[in-house]
C-alpha cells in the first residue's frame, strides 16, 4: 500500500505527491497528523488551526469520494511523528510513503527522522516540490549560490520559468467506492486537543472557493492591481493567503491562471498582471531563502551585523501595539483589524512592522511571534521575510534609514480615513480633515476616548537610524 502525508498541501488538484502515488495499482491511503503540543510551540494561530482543520473535513470528504481513506493521528510533537508513523505503516502495510517537502527546519529535521526510522522497516519514502512553482534551490546566482536580493532573483525565475516551464495536474481519477467520512466535530479527541472548532465565516474553504476567488481576481482586479493593491479601504489584493498557506492551490494553480486569463505571461513591470505576479514571486524568495538558509528558521537575523542592535523589549509598549492604542489611526485600525479578524492587507503589514521596530525600536522576533499567533496566513518563511525586511535585518538592498511615517503613510493610502474609521470606532464620526491627526480636533471636544501618541515619530526616527549607524563604528 502507498500512503500519502498530507502536510501544508491540502488538495487534490496539482498534488505532486498525491499523484505519484496514484500511479499504478496498488491501494492507496492518505493521513494527515494533528499535532496541538507542537502547534501552540510554533505560535500558530487558532483561527489558522481552525481554517486547516476544516479543510481537512473538506479533504475527508473528497478523497472519500475517490475510494481513498484519510487517516488521521494525533501526534502531540514532532519528535513522536516517526514512531506513530512507522505503527501506522505496519497497521496498514505501507510500503511507500509519499509527501511533498517541507522547507522549515523543525519540519525538515522531523522529515529526515522519519525517513530513517520508515528505512528500518522497508518503507521508502518519496518527497516531492509541492510549495513552489520552481523548486527550491533551482534559482541561483552563476556561483551557485542563493541571490540575497529579490530583484536579480526575480529576474533569474523569470527566465528559469520561461526555460523549464511547468505543468498543472488536475486531481486524480476514482480509485474506488466511496467511502464515508465521520467529521471531525464528531470526533472528541479532537474537541479535546483544539477546542471548538467552527469554521470563520468570513473564510469558506475548499478548493473550489479557492478557485472562485482566484477566477474573481483575475476578472475584476489583476489588470488594476498595481494602482489598488496599497489601498486598505479598496477590494484591490487577492485575499487568496490563506488558501496558498494551507495548501488549498497551489502557486502554479495561480501562475496558470494568470497566464490563460491574460493570454501570456507578464515579464516586466509595464504590463499588466506582472505586479502580481511580482508578489508570487515574492513568496518563492522567501521560501528559497528559507530552506536554503536554516538560521532563518531558529530566530537569526538575515544579516548576520545586525544581531548587535540594541533593540527594546518593553512588555507595555509592545502591549499597546498589539492592542492597537499606539496614538497613530493607521497603526491601531491595522492592528485591531489583525486581532478580529485574523488578516491583515500587505501595506499595512509594512506600516504596522515599521512602526513596531523602527519607532518603538521593539526586536522584530515580538512582531513576528505575535503575527504567528494572531494570522490565518501565518507562513514562516513570509512572516520571517517580512519582517526582517521592515527591520532593516533582512534581505533587501535599501539602506537602512528607510522608516515609514505613519501619520504619511495614512494620508497617502487610506485619504478618506474610510479604513482608519471602521476599526477605531473612538474615530467613527471625526473629520476626514482631522482623522490622520485626530488629537487636535479630539481636545477640542474634550474627548480623552483615544490615546495620545505613544512617541514622537521624527524623534524615534532619528534613533532608528542611530542604531543602525552604531553597528559601523
């Protein structure tokens, strides 16, 4: 029997590992493993638990529909996965083990512990590229090694793309009768181990919704995507993160579609589409960069200079950025945006990083450890690159004294405050004169309902850089 891993990865179509293993005639089962000890040590957030685990059901259903069973195990760390696993393979007399590559070093270690124990009793195991449109490691400089900028990368997979191409395999064909699939409502050890775990509203999953969404982006919003995407207040970006972190379609699945939607493949930034796709590969780099770099995984900063900085851990200043009562409206709409409803728009992502790192001049590990906690798109390796890109510790070509203003930024992508005033309900019915510097107006009023300004931003600027400028002497 050949038994299928299902990780981040949960879908039929353009499966790699779910279709090698459906070559030939033998059985084949699937299984995917909860594991909440080792969840809750990697900050995942409960609204990401809870949006994987209701595609699991959905991924139940379907390949029971296909006549193949999924599994399921409850494995508290990862350190117990080989031995669970390795019982598993003997109860059901698997022979292969197929799985597509994790790319975190935690996951990478248990992957390799996994191999090595399956070996002693016969089980091959067989991984596959199932988080990349191009393989990790494919895109190098002509030394061989990993570009440590995004632009040179950037081009360099356009032309590997444009060279290697790729292929979108639809999901594979009924193996046998349908099988029934109790959910995992049902199933007390689950309600035990994760708690309730009804599915968020405003994120339906599947592959079809994945596939909705996609398809709406592309008609309605692609072409416009370069103007619109920095505006929060706008339907301008995809919201299609969730689905890509949980596996629900794949890179390629949106690659293809950009393609057949524009009838060609974009390839620099005068024409349309290319911006998004821009993004896509903005998520390979990260990825590339993660794998092929595991100190990113273990809390280090991508410049390696950077470790010096004498950043702040201050409990009531990070409390008040992750409450959103810093005194700045775009910061604290971004962040009680963040805490509701578990997402968060790029260019706020940008604003509320800077300001947490290069105003407050918080260790970028707090920021990216809260995200964890809070995001349904929670993607170590995009997190990480974010992140340390905001800090100045991470792989970018700007110089270090690039700080966002938070009160500009504010003024230039939400002008009207329409996003500003849906999350601070305390601005709800201020001016837009006044909503970007609202505390004028507010004592004015009298009004004591909104926080002052936890720092002078020119003032905390200036210290930023002196951090930075510190590390040349």
């Amino acid at each position: 029997m050949k038994l299928v891993w299902f990780r981040h990865d949960l879908r039929l179509a353009d499966n790699p590992a779910l279709r090698h293993a459906c070559g030939g005639d033998e059985p084949v089962a699937a299984l995917f493993i909860i594991s909440p000890t080792q969840w809750r040590q990697h900050n995942m957030a409960p609204i990401r638990q809870r949006f994987m685990l209701a595609q699991v059901d959905e991924l139940g259903r379907e390949l029971g529909a296909l006549g193949i069973p999924l599994h399921l195990l409850r494995v508290e760390t990862f350190a117990e996965v080989p031995a669970a696993l390795a019982d598993l393979c003997r109860e059901l007399g698997v022979t292969q083990l197929y799985a597509n590559q994790a790319i975190e070093i935690d996951e990478l270690r248990r992957d390799h512990t996994v191999t090595a124990a399956l070996a002693e009793q016969a089980v091959s195991c067989h991984w596959f590229n199932g988080c990349c449109v191009l393989p990790p490691g494919r895109v190098l400089t002509g030394s061989g090694e990993m570009f440590k900028v995004f632009t040179p990368f950037s081009r360099a997979w356009l032309k590997a793309l444009d060279e290697e191409g790729f292929v979108i395999h639809c999901a594979p064909a009924r193996r046998g009768e349908p099988l029934p699939w109790q959910p995992l409502a049902e199933r007390a050890w689950v309600d035990e181990a994760l708690g309730e775990l009804t599915a968020d509203p405003r994120w339906p999953v599947g592959e079809a919704e994945a596939l909705r969404r996609l398809n709406i982006f592309l008609e309605r919003a692609v072409v416009d995507y370069g103007e619109q995407r920095d505006f929060p207040a706008i339907a301008g970006t995809s919201v299609l993160s969730p689905y890509l972190a949980a596996g629900i379609i794949s890179p390629r699945q949106c690659v293809a579609a950009l393609q057949q939607r524009l009838g060609y493949r974009p390839q620099s930034k005068d024409q349309p589409g290319f911006v998004w796709l821009n993004e896509l590969i903005w998520r390979e780099f990260y990825r590339h960069l993660l794998l092929l770099i595991p100190t990113l995984s273990m809390n280090r900063p991508f410049k390696p200079e950077t470790a010096a900085l004498p950043w702040s851990w201050d409990p009531d200043a990070f409390a008040a950025w992750c409450e959103g009562r810093t005194g700045y409206p775009i910061v604290d709409a971004a962040m009680r945006c963040l805490n509701t409803t578990g997402w968060m728009h790029n260019r706020l992502r940008m604003i509320v990083a800077s300001f947490l790192t290069k105003d407050l001049h918080i260790h970028w590990r707090l920021g990216e450890d809260y995200f964890m906690s809070r995001l349904i798109d929670g993607d170590l390796a995009a997190n990480n690159g974010g992140w340390q890109w905001a800090a100045g510790t991470g792989a970018d070509a700007a110089p270090y004294f690039r700080v966002f203003n938070p009160t500009t930024q504010g003024q230039r992508f939400d002008p009207r405050g329409e996003f500003i005033r849906t999350w601070v309900t305390e601005l709800a019915d201020i001016p837009a004169a006044y909503v970007h510097q609202p505390h004028d107006w507010l004592r004015l009023k009298r009004r004591q309902d909104y926080p002052a300004p936890m720092v002078d931003h020119a003032i905390a600027r200036v210290r930023a850089i002196e951090m930075f400028r510190s590390l040349e002497k």
